[in-house]
C-alpha cells in the first residue's frame, strides 16, 4: 500500500506493509524465498510523480491502469532475464525501461521526476538491500526523486546522508523504533524541503523511501512501503558503539550511490 504524507504533518506516520498488486491488504512478507522461489525475482511499481496517472505495462502486457502518485503496485514475480516495463499517460508521459531481473532479487522501478524543472519523468532502478539484519534493527533506503537540488538527509537531527541527488540513494540499519526525519537543501539546517517526520520502524523490516514532488508547488510527499527482512542470528550487543563523522551513534550507513536508469 502507498504512504503518503506532506510537508510540516507532525502526527506520525507509520509506514506499513506493501498490498498485493490487485490492492487488497496484506501482511508484511519475509524475503527469503523458497526453493521453488529462486527461480524468480521480485518487482515493485512505484509512481512517484505527482498529479499524473499512468498506466504500466510489463513485457507489453498491462497489469494496471489509472495509476495515481503515490500508489506502489507488486510486487510482481518475474523469470530471471531481462523484462520491459512501460509507463504512458499523463501529462505527455511516454517511458519505458528494461529490468535485469536475477533470481532471488528484489528491486523497485519508480517513475518519478527529474532534478530539472522543466525535465521530462524519468525511471530509476533501486535494488532492495535484503541481506540479514541483527536483533532490534532496522533497515532503511532512502531515495532522492523529487524535483529538488541534490539534499541533506536527516535522522534524528543529524545529517546521515549528505548531498544527495536526483536518482542517488543511500541505506543505513538503525534501532527498531521512532525517528524522526527531514530534507534539507544541502548545507542547510533551516527549513526543510520535507518534515520533519516521525517513522516507526518495526524490527527486522526494510523500508524503501521516496522522496516525491516539488516544494514550489507544494506537492513533495513521501512513498514508501516495507517487507520483512530474515535474522542474521546475532546476539543483542551489550554495548553500542558512537558513530564516526559526526553520524547518530548506533547508526551503520552504506554511502548513497547511483542507480540504474
């Protein structure tokens, strides 16, 4: 299911779990597959761009239309190989993709907004970090789509993902709980482009985050939806360690990197 919330909302948001394709809800699901699952990998639909709706289409068959900003549509399960999946509609929106697809994947393609106003939409590719995690974790990708300037990334009050642009993402594994996030142009620490917001992460999850829209128009939101992640058969840590460069303590950040278009 979609999460979308706008800028200054100060209730919480709790992002909850993915519905199936046809919208019914659903239950968070663990990623790891089955033996009979391996075969497949997994993809998710993100329409990010706002006040459009689009129809998608997937190796020329069409498995949704009038789909509206925000809505996350799978995730789909496809044979490994290489997949086309299309977006039209909208205001002129013609995009197509192709999808390396391996077994066992997970990934999500968002069509969204380029970083220049005038730009056309445009589809990223972001691969969901679905290795393990630790007792009382948490995992996090938070992607820049909104039609802004590269942006600061805060947890907490501190800066964990620094100038981050257009299409660039980063993941970091924080303590299950509340925390409270914000966009800001980068360098900046005034007001912010988004929140700040209060997200409850549930222990043993990954939650994919897009930041949406344009604040000029006053349309920046999140999308985000979530999946279970598997234990990694660690113990609690008795002692948690400080962050280095000026990190939140007990924060374990992956550099924000580039994804496929």
């Amino acid at each position: 299911m979609r999460v979308l919330v706008g800028v200054g909302v100060a209730a919480a948001l709790t992002l909850t779990s993915l519905g199936s394709a046809d919208g019914a809800a659903g239950g968070s699901r663990p990623l790891a597959a089955s033996p009979a699952a391996a075969a497949v990998g997994h993809v998710a639909i993100v329409q990010a761009v706002p006040g459009e709706t689009v129809d998608v289409t997937i190796d020329g068959k069409v498995v949704e239309s009038g789909v509206g900003s925000g809505q996350v549509l799978g995730p789909y399960s496809l044979s490994a190989g290489s997949h086309q999946v299309d977006f039209s509609g909208g205001d002129g929106i013609e995009q197509a993709t192709t999808v390396k697809v391996a077994a066992g994947s997970t990934q999500d393609v968002v069509l969204h907004l380029p970083a220049s106003v005038d730009g056309d939409a445009l589809v990223t590719t972001y691969p969901a970090p679905v290795k393990p995690i630790g007792p009382g974790k948490a995992r996090v990708l938070v992607a820049h789509t909104a039609n802004v300037a590269p942006a600061d990334i805060q947890v907490d009050g501190q800066v964990v993902f620094e100038n981050v642009a257009n299409g660039e993402y980063a993941t970091a594994d924080l303590p299950a709980g509340e925390h409270v996030v914000a966009l800001f142009a980068t360098g900046e620490t005034t007001d912010p482009i988004l929140g700040p917001l209060t997200v409850d992460l549930a222990p043993r999850s990954l939650t994919m985050v897009y930041a949406v829209g344009n604040p000029e128009t006053d349309s920046m939101d999140l999308v985000a939806h979530t999946a279970e992640l598997a234990a990694d058969g660690s113990l609690v840590p008795r002692m948690i360690n400080t962050g280095s460069a000026g990190l939140a303590a007990d924060v374990r950040v992956v550099p924000f990197g580039r994804s496929t278009s």
